[in-house]
C-alpha cells in the first residue's frame, strides 16, 4: 500500500502533527516494510528528497510564521502534478482549507480514495476572535456558518479520522457522518519513567535549578491558542521562590515570555528540541508539567509528559481531559491565572512521582504509537476495500 500525507500544517521546528507523521514514517519502516510513503508538504523550495520506499515533497511556498515556520501553499497545480505522479492507494488529507479541496478533486479525478484528519477544531479560534469583536450575536451566526463549511467539507472525504471522542461526538452533532477515532500516541522508547543514574540532577544543574525546588515545564508553541500568557500570569500569582518554570518552544508570545524571565531568574527558555531523547531527559527532569490550552484536540505532549513519568495540571474541559491519567479534581475550573496558580499549588502537594509512575503505566499500556497506527491503518484498509 502506498499512502500520501498532504498538509499545510507541517513547521520543520514541531508541531503535533510533524510528530504525527513522522511517528507514521517510522513505524511503517519497522511494521509495513513493504508499504510506501509520500509526504506533500511546503517548503522553502519546490524539491523531493528520497528515503528508501518514504519521499519528501516539498512545494515552494511563502511564510505566514516567522517564528513557528508555518507555511501557506498555494500552488496547487504542484499538489496535483505529485498525486499524477505518485498515484497513492489512499490520501490522507491533514488541512481543513484549500489543500484539502485540492486533495479531494485530485483524489475524485485519479479514482483514489481521500481520508481526513481533522488535527486541530480550527473553528474555535475564529469564534473566540468573533466574540471579542462583534458580541454573542455574532458568534451565533460565525458558528452556524462554521458548521456548514466543517459538514460540506469532512462529508466529502471517505472517512473523517478525529483525535478524541468527544471531538467525534462535536462533529455528529455539526452533521459529519464518517468519523473514525484516531487517538494519537507516544514513542515508548523514548518518553518512559526510568531515568539513567544522575539524569534529574544533571538536568536541573544544567539550568542551575536546585533539587529541592519543584520544577514546572511547558512544552509548545507559545502562540494566543495554547493560552500561554496565562501560565505566565499564573507564575507570577504563585510568588514563591520555591517554584521554577522551564520553557520549551517558540512562538509570537515569546516577548511575554522575555518580561517574565526579567522579572524572575527562576524561568529558564529552550527552543524547540528536535531530539526526542534531550526531550525525554526534560519531561522527567519537571516534577510537573502545567498545559494551560483548552483547544487541543489531543494534547500529545501532555502524552509524552505522563509517559515520561511527569503528571500534569491544566484548565478543565478540553478534549484532552480523556487522557489524564491523574486525579483532575485540583485543576483549574476557570481559564484565569489565579485558577491556574492555585491548581499548580494544589498539585505540588501530592505525591507526585507515584502519581507520575502510575501514569506512565497507563500511558504505555494504551497509547503506544504501534497501537495507534494498527487501528489507523484499518481504517486505510476498511477505505480501499469500499
């Protein structure tokens, strides 16, 4: 079988779904020798790069994100010229904008089966920025026509793979008929709960945090959808020199984030760490990893976090919330810096490490990427059978 992933959502510095695919090409190396992979992305320059039975291409496109390298691609005939070429058994089908029309008419015209991943509920966005601006009237009528777009597109596609139940269940109810669920998962090689000897202290020294403190982690894009500038916000509310916050990742919110490390030596950023096992040595070195985004879809680093024996605290009533392994009853009930604040305080007096060891157990039993790709690659089969 030969698949194609097609998506404007790809930055070469992270990203839920970079970490998606890349998960996929690997695991077909290892399970599916004999399958091939091709990846349509933009890029810097029009070019394809080939890896054994994977290819790579990528489409010259302009930037829309200096810092998280996001690209919009427009030459949609490169698109097509691709597919004519490749000619794959199924399309996956990662954006909910033009490239996803394009990747159905191309599919409809070559006769070849189009699934979707619905990544990220793009529509809330929109609908916050309504509300801000123009009032709950206005919202009623953004997120009627929202539904509309989201029930004319994903119905079109052979099948609508989405992250979480509740997120299928949103989707019902909007009218999409052909969801399949999709859960993402984790790299148990790499994210796990067994430290080499030395490894916590080695990470703290290396930011120069005592080993007494408790060490709060986020890891992410720092963009107004993750909510970051109410972990910041929250920090500051805690005001206790016994707390240190490491950041990890880029984004348009980095500038808040500049402010608060003036004001506090005790908040510490890295860039985006393309190597899995340096971020594998991060989760674990964090007593606590604090996810303030209430719009995740799945929410993988708070995945890798628990798989990594690093329990988590954030706002209830995102799609994340299925998998928390830990007692959620001390997060936050409200999307405000004080709730924040007292649900990191709360937390910082449980048991942490059994309760992140209890999580890794959970997490490794039920989200390995194996896993994850078996079901998905059913449903792959479950498409080109019809």
């Amino acid at each position: 079988m030969k698949i194609c992933d097609l998506t404007q959502f790809y930055s070469p510095v992270g990203g839920g779904v970079k970490r998606y695919v890349s998960e996929k090409i690997a695991w077909m190396r290892r399970a599916r020798p004999d399958d091939e992979h091709v990846l349509v992305i933009p890029g810097a320059e029009t070019a394809c790069r080939e890896d054994g039975r994977s290819r790579l291409y990528t489409i010259k496109s302009p930037l829309v994100s200096r810092t998280a390298r996001y690209r919009m691609l427009l030459n949609l005939t490169a698109v097509e010229d691709v597919l004519e070429k490749e000619r794959p058994d199924i399309i996956e089908s990662g954006d909910p904008y033009q490239v996803a029309w394009k990747a159905l008419a191309s599919g409809r015209a070559l006769g070849i089966p189009v699934v979707g991943f619905y990544h990220s509920h793009f529509p809330e966005a929109y609908l916050r920025t309504v509300d801000k601006f123009f009032g709950h009237i206005a919202v009623d009528i953004a997120r009627d026509i929202a539904r509309r777009y989201v029930r004319e597109l994903y119905n079109r596609f052979a099948a609508t793979i989405v992250p979480s139940p509740a997120l299928a269940e949103l989707l019902a109810g909007w009218g999409v008929r052909n969801t399949r669920l999709g859960e993402l998962g984790v790299d148990t090689t790499l994210f796990h709960a067994r430290p080499a000897p030395d490894e916590r202290r080695q990470m703290r020294e290396a930011f120069d945090i005592a080993d007494d403190k408790i060490l709060l982690l986020y890891v992410g894009r720092l963009a107004p959808e993750k909510n970051v500038t109410t972990l910041f916000e929250a920090f500051e509310k805690l005001d206790n020199p016994r707390f240190a916050l490491v950041v990890v990742g880029d984004g348009t919110e980095r500038r808040h984030l500049s402010r608060l490390r003036e004001r506090h030596p005790g908040v510490h950023w890295l860039p985006y760490q393309g190597d899995g096992k340096q971020l594998a040595r991060i989760y674990r070195a964090a007593d606590l990893f604090v996810h303030p985004s209430l719009q995740e879809t799945f929410g993988l680093v708070a995945l890798e976090s628990q798989a990594s024996g690093t329990p988590v605290v954030g706002i209830r009533g995102s799609y994340m919330d299925r998998i928390i392994f830990t007692d959620q009853k001390h997060w936050a009930a409200e999307n405000s810096p004080a709730g924040l604040a007292e649900a990191i305080r709360a937390m910082a007096g449980r048991d942490l490490k059994r309760e992140g060891q209890q999580a890794a157990a959970r997490v490794h039993q039920f989200y390995r990427w194996d896993r994850v790709f078996e079901r998905l690659f059913a449903v792959y089969a479950e498409v080109a059978r019809r």
